[in-house]
C-alpha cells in the first residue's frame, strides 16, 4: 500500500512562521497545502504570493474564520466568496478546496459552499497553548493511517522547530508527500478515514 500524506497548514499567511514553513518545505522538496484566511491574504499578499511561487497548493480558509455551522447559508456564502475574492486578487486563482474553520460543517453548509470540503485525519493540536515541539511531533508521526491528512497551524513557532523532524520521520517511514489536490486524485484516497467531502 502507498503511504501517502497531505501536509496541511492553516490560518496563514503569518509574517513570519509561513515563510520559514516553506523554507523547509523546498529545501526537503516535500509538497503541501496552505489553507489561508482571506483578512490575512489581503495584510500579506507577499507572503501568499512567495508560496504560490513555490508551487505550494494554496485554498480556501473562510475570510474571518466563523464556525460556518452558526451561520445561515447566505452568510456561508458571502464568507466564502469573500476569501475568494481576496486569493484571486492575491494570486489570479482560486481553489476548489475549503476547509472550514474548526472542521465543522453540515449538509447545508456543503450546498451552500459547492466546494471540495476537507478536513484531517491527523491533529497534531499545534494551536494549543504551551503546545511542546516535542509533542507536536509525536501527534504527527505516531499511529499514523494512511492515507493522511494532517493539521497544523501557520502561527506557531513549535510547529516550525518540529517540521523538518516531521519530515525526516515520514520520509525513513517510506511516506510519498502529496497536496490536498493530488492526494483526492489517487485511487487511495477512497480509503474510509480521510475526512473529506466530495
């Protein structure tokens, strides 16, 4: 069985955590998704524009980050739309992929979004406070199922310290790193366990 793994990074762009992400990213040329905030892509196009440059898949967070579950379909929408919005002018693209905040959504909010809704198999909780390095590890490397989604944050500074541990790890586990993207086009990626909405 191929051990596929999506790395996934949310909340971005941040001015500074983003940039040092996919510094190591490109420098062990593993692939991964960037769900950006539209309120964020909009104070950093720099950053957004640094990592589609490096052919990083970039999606779809919301543009303010609202449970969208709390939300009526219209105002599903309007968020959505807003964060596309802010990548198209950002990038000149946008994303067929959301990933709603806190991965919660219903039936409605799928009807009202038309996107591919995705969330993870793999939380590594990096966004809690006083969240170690070392555990964020270890939520990323133990017990792994394949295929993977995993979750992690833009903002955190741990996270940062731990990705190239992370990589070193899935990679001596014979792992094969994929975008969102790549990962909904194999065959695999049927397996039940990956949250993701078609």
């Amino acid at each position: 069985m191929n051990k596929y793994v999506a790395l996934t990074f949310d909340d971005g762009p941040h001015p500074l955590y983003t940039e040092k992400k996919l510094t190591i990213l490109q420098a062990e040329d593993v692939p991964a998704t960037f769900f950006f905030i539209g309120e964020n892509i909009l104070k950093y196009p720099e950053v957004v524009q640094k990592v589609q440059q490096a052919g990083q898949q970039i999606a779809n967070h919301t543009f303010s980050h609202p449970d969208l579950t709390t939300l009526s379909k219209e105002e599903v929408r309007t968020e959505v739309r807003r964060g596309d919005d802010a990548l198209f002018q950002t990038t000149g693209c946008v994303s067929n992929y959301l990933r709603p905040p806190y991965g919660n959504f219903n039936r409605e909010n799928w009807e009202a979004i038309g996107k591919n809704l995705v969330t993870w198999s793999i939380d590594t909780q990096d966004w809690q406070e006083g969240r170690t390095t070392e555990e964020i590890f270890a939520a990323a490397t133990q017990q792994v199922t394949f295929p993977a989604i995993i979750l992690m944050h833009c903002f955190k500074k741990e996270t940062v310290v731990a990705l190239p541990k992370i990589i070193h790890a899935l990679k001596e586990a014979g792992v094969t790193f994929v975008t969102v993207a790549e990962l909904l086009s194999l065959e695999s990626a049927a397996i039940t366990g990956i949250k993701v909405t078609n």
